[in-house]
C-alpha cells in the first residue's frame, strides 16, 4: 500500500501540474507573413524585395483585446497587408536605394491606416492597440537558372 501512494501522490500531483499548464499560461498569438516583390532600382537592375510582417494577435492583459471582432480585425489585416504592401511597391517605376526607407514607412503608415478603419468597422476601440512590425525588408539579386 505505502509503495502505491509513494507513485500514486507524485503522479497526481504531476499530472495536475500539466492540466493547468495551459490555463495559466499566456499563448503565443502571433502571425507572421512574407511578400517578395520585384523592385526596379536606379542604376542596378531589378532586385526581389523581400518583405515579413509579425503582428501581435492578443497583447496581454488588456479585456479590449479578447472580444471576437478585434479577432475579425487581426484576421483582415494578416491577409490584407500583403496587398497594401504590393500595391505601394509597384506604384514605383524606379526606386533609389536610399528611398527603401521611405517606401518601409509608407507601406507602415498605410497599414496603420487600414487598422484604423477596421476598428471602426468592426466596432473595437478606438483606443485598442494594434501591434505590428514590418520585421524583414530586404533585397536580394534574382538568380538565373
């Protein structure tokens, strides 16, 4: 009997442990994208513009961030920056290197836009939070095969 509770006691207690693992935990709500685009630089040629985005789906302990249409809204925007990302890419014929920076903050500025409407459309706060990052924005030279 002593050598049952000995294992019995020490599994419970372990498997308890892990049943509330996930109840107290804070889950990893981020969504990260990645668009390639051609770019035409001046003097060099084309080059593939690479680009990744991480947004933060749920900051923690804010209430404002867990209703379902700041869900919907974090939905939309995970696919929709892609094509506000493209679109403002190919507005340009030709870009100079050091203009990169500036078209990054244009595309960041577009985005924060677009959330903006979808708090208003999706009836979410005006003073929520939306949390992204424009992480990788970088050229590489097409290879030819």
């Amino acid at each position: 009997m002593f050598r049952i509770s000995l294992i019995a006691v020490p599994l419970f207690f372990l498997l308890i442990s892990n049943s509330f693992a996930g109840g107290f935990g804070y889950p990893t709500y981020n969504s990260k994208g990645s668009l390639v685009a051609s770019v035409e630089i001046e003097d060099k040629g084309f080059y593939n513009l690479v680009m990744s985005i991480i947004i933060l789906k749920e900051p923690r302990d804010e209430k404002d961030y867990t209703s379902d249409e700041y869900e919907e809204l974090i939905e939309n925007l995970v696919v929709k920056w892609r094509g506000i990302a493209l679109q403002k890419t190919l507005e340009l014929n030709t870009i100079k290197r050091s203009e990169l920076v500036t078209l990054k903050i244009s595309i960041e500025t577009e985005i924060e836009k677009y959330a903006e409407e979808l708090k208003v459309k999706y009836n979410v706060p005006k003073k929520a939070e939306i949390i992204f990052s424009l992480s990788d924005f970088y050229l590489i030279r097409p290879s030819e095969h």
